[in-house]
C-alpha cells in the first residue's frame, strides 16, 4: 500500500471509493447524462436534460395519478398457466417465474381504484418490464376485469398500454384476447362510461390492433413508439424509405391517430379535465 493511499484510508472526512451509493447517478438511455438518481426519481422518471420519459411501472404510474396517492389494488385474475406446455430456449413457466421474481407483478398487467382530481377511476398499466408487456391470457383476464370493476363502480376505465404485442408462448389462446377485450369495451360503452387509453413507449402488435386504439380519448406520452409491425418489417414489405420519426406519438397526433400528446407531468391533470368533461356529458345525456 502506498503512502498516499495509508494517508487517505486513515482520514475519516474523506470517503473511501467502496462506501460511494451504486445508485446515486442515472444514465438517461437517450442522451446519455448522468442525473442525479434523486432528481430523475422526483421528475418522474424522465430527463432533466432531454425530456425523454423512460419506462415505468404500475405502482410508479399509480403513485403519480391517484389523489393522495392513495388507492386501492384490484386482485390479479387466476388463468391457467402454461395452457400449451410450451418451450423454446427455456419452459414458459420459468420464464413467468423470473418476471415475477424481477418485480412485485403477478403478470404484465395491473388494474387499480382510485381518485384522480376528484374523479374516481379505474386505471390499467401495463408494465413493459414483464415479458415485455406482453398480451396473454392474464393480461386479457385483467382488462375484463377492469372494465367489469368501472361498471360496478360508474366510472371510466382508464389503460396505460405498453406492449410488445401478444405472448407467443400462449400462441392463439394470446391473440383470443384481442376479441374479448372489444367486447369488454363494448360493454362499458353500453354502460354510458368513458374509455381512455394513453399510450406509453412502446405500444406494439396486437395490443395497438385492439384495445390500445379503440379509445373515446387517445393519448401519448412524448416519443413513444406505437405501431402494429416494426419499422424495418414495414419497409421491406412496401420497399420504401419510412419517413423520419415514424410510429412516434407526435408523428401519429400529426397524422390524426391520437387527440394529444402529454408530457407525464401533466398527465395527472389533463386526466382529472377529460374525465371530468366526459362524466359530465354522460350525466348530461
């Protein structure tokens, strides 16, 4: 050990290099600066410097929309597991035990009641986190139930979608979801309740051919990607260059296929407006 370094371990008011949080900077994944993890927690998770909204979770988005933060955490349904035995590079069901093992989900999607500005709601988010948000049979089963729970409640459903599309491993039971969850919108529309669906990065497959697009109010966060196949499937099919910043949010408001784009941190209250505006018709009629 040299000098110095005998020094510098026997001064207590310097820190030794061991002792130094892992977890005081974050690395925005866009431009690549480093924030301070406690600043990027209180904004939101999303950059300081660039404004790009980095993926979040269900109990993030929850505590961010709720009044109070407080709400209540609607059971996760029970489906059958592994219906089709399946088995790539690894069993299915291990694959759901590491998702499960990585986070507090039971699946990719989690519904909750709340109040936001007032208004009570019910609220969807599906965590990219898991199996990449991926639409399966408990996904499908969880939306059913969210929209079932407004109805009882009298209130709008509300759907953060983030999605890789369906889940494979559960093959044509995944893409029977896309149906069911029409019909489940149907009903609340039947129910004279609102619908709203605010798309997050990235929103994908089957989950934007069905209940990510069928919304009475169509929002984005900054920049997401949204769209059915990717990009580079799209230009190999129609042999055309795609045109700059397509599949994100503000290409699709340009192009008529959302009503707005909303930076989170205005989320909660451009929610507690629509909700309000939406309710208010609905009490009209």
């Amino acid at each position: 050990m040299s000098w110095f370094s005998r020094v510098r371990n026997s001064i207590p008011l310097i820190a030794k290099r061991d002792t130094t949080p892992d977890n005081l900077w974050h690395k925005c994944k866009a431009c690549g600066e480093m924030v301070f993890a406690k600043e990027f927690e209180d904004n939101l998770s999303v950059c300081p410097k660039c404004n790009y909204h980095e993926r979040i979770g269900a109990a993030a988005r929850f505590a961010m929309l709720f009044d109070d933060k407080i709400w209540e955490e609607l059971p996760a349904p029970v489906v059958k597991e592994d219906p089709l035995k399946f088995r790539d590079s690894k069993k299915y069901v291990d694959r759901i035990k590491a998702a499960r093992a990585a986070g507090t989900a039971t699946d990719a999607l989690t519904n909750a009641l709340g109040r936001i500005q007032g208004h009570k709601a019910v609220v969807g988010v599906q965590d990219f986190a898991f199996m990449g948000g991926s639409m399966g049979m408990a996904v499908g089963e969880a939306f059913i139930r969210g929209t079932e729970r407004a109805i009882a409640e009298k209130c709008p459903y509300v759907i953060f979608t983030a999605a890789g599309g369906a889940r494979m491993q559960e093959g044509i039971l995944s893409l029977m979801q896309m149906p069911r969850s029409t019909v489940a919108i149907s009903r609340l529309h039947a129910a004279g309740l609102p619908y709203i669906v605010v798309l997050t990065d990235p929103t994908t497959g089957g989950v934007t051919a069905s209940y990510a697009m069928l919304g009475d109010i169509q929002m984005a966060e900054p920049n997401a990607l949204i769209g059915f196949a990717g990009q580079r499937v799209i230009e190999q099919t129609i042999r055309e260059k795609l045109p700059e910043g397509f599949q994100r949010s503000e290409y699709l408001l340009e192009h008529g296929m959302l009503d707005m784009v909303v930076e989170r941190k205005d989320l909660r209250e451009r929610l507690g407006s629509v909700i309000d505006y939406l309710m208010a018709a609905k009490a009209a009629a």
